[in-house]
C-alpha cells in the first residue's frame, strides 16, 4: 500500500475525518477553525455544525492530537480550543430533549452549547447507545473525555492521544 501524502494541509493545520460523513477529510486552520478540504493520515475528527442562528459560516468542533509519542489531546470549536487535560467536559440530556455540552477551565464554563437532540428518523426497534453516539459528536466527545481522574479514563485518553498523533488511514 503506498504512503499516503498530505500535500494541500499547510503546517498551521491538521488533517481530520469528518465525523458525520464516511471518506470525507478536512484540514482544519488551527488558528482560525475554518476547513478546507484534505487528503492525507487523520489526527481525529471533526463535526461540522450548521451555520449559527445569527448567520455566518459552519462552525468546526473537532477532538484531535497534536505532535509525536503520546501527542497532546485538543478539543476546538471555531477558533477556540483547550488543551483536554486543563478542562472538564459534560453532555447532559435536558427534560425537553435538548442538550447541553460545557467546557470548563479553572474560572468556570467557557463554552456552553445547547442544541437539539439529533434525530433519529423513522423508529428504529435496533437503535441502540452506540446509533445514539453515532449520531452526536458532542456525545462522543463527552465520553471521550470523561473524568481523567480514575485510572480507566486516564489509560482511554491516553491512548486516543497516541491512536490520534500517530495518525489513521482515513475510513
């Protein structure tokens, strides 16, 4: 199998799937969190959520690593972004179906999304916990990123940190 070559991804940004559609990648401006399109290994992934109630672009939120060996784990959205070992992160499901995904740093929460609980379509008797994160990032993200404080969450980071900064064949 020959090397995959990343030749469009400039050196301020990083290759990542798209979480919501297969064989689809994006290099993601760190600086800026705008996304073009891109070839080349995966250092996570992104989801592209719809252009904000007030207008303006897609926003970009993304898990990916940054650098070599173990890599260190970043959560962007836009151009925001927290190194994932200095902030809490947190899903909850509200009484009226919607849901609400919180980073918080040391001075409290820095970023509050709340957005409606994705649909499902047509009832499905087989969808299960694994459709219901399948189909939320911010789900996903969330589990991704549970309390690094006991043992199992910690070695689950640690190793998404390696799996990511070492990069993945896109799928």
């Amino acid at each position: 199998m020959p090397a995959l070559q990343n030749p469009s991804t400039p050196p301020d940004a990083i290759v990542l799937q798209d979480y919501d559609h297969h064989g689809r990648m994006w290099s993601l401006e760190i600086a800026t969190g705008l996304l073009r399109p891109a070839s080349g290994r995966c250092h996570g992934f992104v989801h592209v959520r719809d252009a904000p109630a007030r207008g303006g672009p897609p926003v970009a939120a993304a898990l990916y690593a940054e650098g070599h060996g173990a890599g260190v784990l970043w959560l962007q959205y836009g151009p925001q972004r927290w190194d994932c070992a200095a902030v809490a992160v947190r899903q909850v499901s509200e009484p009226d179906g919607h849901r609400l995904f919180t980073v918080s740093g040391e001075r409290g929460p820095e970023l509050e999304l709340r957005y409606p609980k994705p649909d499902p379509g047509p009832a499905d008797p087989a969808y299960d916990w694994i459709d219901t994160v399948a189909d939320d990032f911010f789900l996903w993200a969330a589990e991704r990123l549970a309390d690094a404080g006991t043992a199992d969450a910690a070695t689950a980071r640690r190793a998404l940190a390696e799996h990511f900064a070492t990069g993945f064949p896109p799928a």
